[in-house]
C-alpha cells in the first residue's frame, strides 16, 4: 500500500495555521503510478518492513529448534488445532503466471524465507 498525499494551493496556505489536503490509500498490486499535475509519478512500496517486524519476534526462530530437537512444538500444535494445512497466496493469482510453491528444510521454519 502507498498513501498518497495531496496538498492544494500549498504556497497560499503557508502563511496560515492550517493546510488543507487529501489523502488516497493506493494497493500497489493495481496502481503503478499516480497523475501530479501534469507528470505521472510512480508510486513507491516497502513490502519487507512487515515482514521484518514479524520475523524479530524470536518465538519464530524457537519454534524451528523445538520441532527439530523433539517436535514437541509441533505435537502440541496438532492437538491444539483442528484446522487442515493449508497454502495462503500474498497476491490474487493473476491468469497466464505460473504460481511457485517453496517448501522449507529439517530445522527450518517458514521465516527462512523472510531473506
């Protein structure tokens, strides 16, 4: 997502206490770039910002070591849940892409991807 912000007559309201503008939400998953005036300005996305805060929780890292030597972590889950595996895509396929399933190793969890 990037949040585009737009100010109207900027140079006529600095001299007051307020500015007034707009803000639009955009999916950078359906819009590339945005008309400023009279330029088309492509619109920017960090998507490893989250993925980074949720890979600094270390109950990731301790979960792969706890399978590994044991898998008491992943007996305790089973009993715990009754859900089915199942595979989540981060994007809607989109026809004529072929999708790529990577499967994590022994020791492993799926925060190996996060690099």
């Amino acid at each position: 997502m990037t949040l585009v912000l737009r100010l109207s007559d900027v140079w006529g309201q600095l001299g007051g206490d307020v500015i007034i503008g707009s803000m639009r939400l955009y999916a950078t998953d359906d819009v590339t770039s945005v008309r400023i005036g009279d330029r088309s300005v492509p619109l920017e996305a960090e998507p490893t910002a989250s993925l980074a805060v949720v890979l600094a929780d270390s109950s990731i890292w301790e979960m792969e070591l706890k399978a590994f030597f044991g898998g008491e972590y992943i007996r305790k889950m089973l009993h715990q849940s009754s859900r089915q595996s199942q595979l989540a895509a981060l994007r809607p396929y989109q026809h004529g892409l072929t999708p790529v399933v990577l499967v994590h190793g022994t020791a492993s969890s799926p925060g190996r991807w996060g690099e």
